[in-house]
C-alpha cells in the first residue's frame, strides 16, 4: 500500500473520530436538555400542587404564627438554621451598646414579654444602677441553635450575665432527624437552592429515607446532645467573661390532659409530653450543679403554686408559653428571674 493510500485511510479514521466525538457531543447536548425540560417541568408541577417543605419549623406557638407568617418573619442561616429578617441588624445594636443582662432562648423568650417585666422590676429597686436588658431568643430553636449563637453572636455582644432558657424544643421530633443533622445539609450551595421545589422535594425524601418509621424518629436534640450543648454554652460564655444562669422550662401540662396538638408532629405519644419534659428539666439541674454554675429553678417555683392558678392564670392553653399581662405569667417569671439574679449576685 503506497503512502497516498495510507493518508487517505488516515484522513477518513479522523473524520470517522470527529463525526463520533460530534455525535457524542450532540448526544450529550440532547440528554442535558431533556433532563433539563424534565426538572424544569418537575419544578412547575410541584409548585403547581403546593408543594413546598423548607427546612423551618412549621409552627412555633399553639395557633400562632401560622405558615405565612413565619414565611414573612424569619429567613435562613447556615449556623443557626432560621433567624428573624432584623437578626442581624439587631446583633450589631447590641455589639455596638451591650446589655448587662441577655436572654437567650426560643419562642418563650422571643415571643414572651419576660424581659419588659424584668427591666420595671430591676428599674424599681436598682434606679439608675439597674442593668439593662435585652434580649436574642428565636422561635422555635433548640440548644443547638443556643450552643451555635452563644458561639458566633454572644461572645461578641459581651453582656454581663446571659440567661440559658432552652427545654422544649429539644424533646420535639421535629423533622425526623436531629438538629444537627438538619444542620449538615445547609450549605452555601443548598442556600443558592433552596427556594427551588425540586431541592426541597429531594432534601424531605433523604428526611424521610433516613427515618422510616416515625416511631423511630429522634428527639431534635438526644438528653446527652442536651446536656451537652448546654456545658458548650456554660464554657464559651465563661471564657468570653460572660456570667451564664441556666433557667429550667417551667410547664403547665398535667398528665392525661395533655393538648392534642402536640401529638401531630411534636411527639411520639402524648403519654410522654410530662416525664418527658421533667427528664429534660432534671438535666438541666444536673448541669448546672456539676458545672458550678447560677440555676434558676423556674420549673420548681411554678410547682409550688396552686396546680389550677398555674394552669389557668398562668400559662396559655399549649401549657408551654405564658400569659402576659401584668400579675400573670410572664410578670411572676421576672421576679422569680430577679430573686435568682439578686441570690447569685449578678446585679446590678
């Protein structure tokens, strides 16, 4: 074979490879469109059936804030999972003029008006001497969440004594995972998509793979993750020069008149809601005892009182948030905060 042939064959082996690269090429360009159209089209039928699953609590208060309006109040956060839209404008207030006295905690705190009783009652009898208070509880959160803000925002506000208020939202079941894990799947490339129904629609079935049978979901936080998280915050808010006080949950749930409401996500059997929340109670004495640290025993005090004043003077019906007007809840909260502050020293 003279050498013209063996180009020739060359020539058309090259233009054989070219035609099957080309060939692959448009293959591949149609495969991507296809799979493309496919989400795309996947996209609008979820959105057009209503489905939308964020990694946000569903409720935070027993009727109150409904879907929309946690929608509207809160926004996502890769550490701390959801904060309120003036979070951060808020913490930068607080950086920049620092209180003596920071409440930390979810929506008892958040959504409770403990703090404005706390300022008249230490404004009484402390005048101008009196701390002032404030306060950063988000609705809904855990002591991951807790462990998390002490962590990144607290330490950088500095306040004098910081309270730990945290309870129930740990013994919820919440998503089917625990917080933590929650807080693995936030990333920078979850937050560019996590508006999409497709990415949420994926992120619930790896919810719902991971846990199958909701018998054998896991509280948000373990009792150990609990007592732990709480140590975490003890020893960072020491470090920073921050007196902490830990505060126990108190409750206004009697055994078999626990709300049903709490039995559609919250829990695995009602039966459970009190010893439930007394374990995690008993924890957080525990802690504070073998962490040497300020407790204020709200949990014991409200036990002390009239089982039916609590019940019905005190507490909203969820038996978890407070009532609020003056001589009600939240009011005898702030002075047994304030007797706890005065017996540990921490004002004014």
């Amino acid at each position: 074979m003279n050498n013209q042939a063996v180009k020739k064959i060359d020539t058309l082996e090259a233009q054989q490879a070219t035609g099957a690269k080309a060939s692959w090429w448009a293959l591949a360009l149609v495969m991507l469109i296809g799979f493309s159209a496919a989400l795309i089209l996947f996209e609008i039928g979820l959105r057009l059936i209503g489905f939308q699953s964020r990694l946000f609590p569903e409720k935070i208060e027993f009727g109150w804030p409904n879907p929309q309006v946690l929608e509207n109040l809160y926004q996502p956060d890769d550490q701390l999972l959801w904060v309120p839209k003036d979070y951060q404008a808020h913490i930068d207030e607080l950086i920049a003029n620092p209180p003596g006295i920071l409440l930390m905690g979810d929506s008892c705190t958040q959504f409770g008006t403990y703090d404005e009783f706390l300022s008249q009652h230490l404004n009484q009898e402390f005048g101008e001497q009196a701390p002032r208070v404030d306060k950063v509880g988000v609705g809904g959160w855990s002591t991951f969440q807790g462990l998390q803000q002490m962590r990144r925002d607290v330490v950088r506000i500095k306040p004098k004594v910081a309270t730990i208020y945290y309870g129930w939202n740990d013994h919820w079941i919440g998503f089917g995972v625990q917080d933590k894990v929650i807080a693995t799947l936030r990333s920078p490339l979850y937050s560019l998509l996590e508006d999409l129904r497709t990415a949420q629609f994926v992120t619930k079935l790896y919810l719902l793979a991971s846990q199958s049978d909701v018998s054998a979901f896991p509280y948000r936080v373990s009792e150990r993750d609990y007592a732990d998280n709480l140590r975490g915050m003890i020893d960072v808010a020491r470090s920073a020069g921050i007196s902490p006080m830990l505060l126990t949950a108190p409750s206004g749930h009697v055994v078999g008149k626990e709300p049903e409401y709490l039995k559609r996500r919250h829990l695995k059997d009602l039966s459970q809601l009190v010893p439930l929340h007394q374990r995690y109670v008993q924890l957080t004495r525990e802690v504070a005892q073998q962490s040497g640290v300020a407790l204020c025993d709200l949990a014991a005090e409200f036990e002390k009182l009239p089982s039916d004043e609590v019940r019905k003077k005190y507490f909203n019906s969820d038996g978890i948030h407070l009532t609020k007007k003056p001589g009600e809840g939240y009011d005898i909260l702030s002075g047994m905060l304030l007797t706890c502050l005065k017996v540990n020293q921490l004002v004014p």
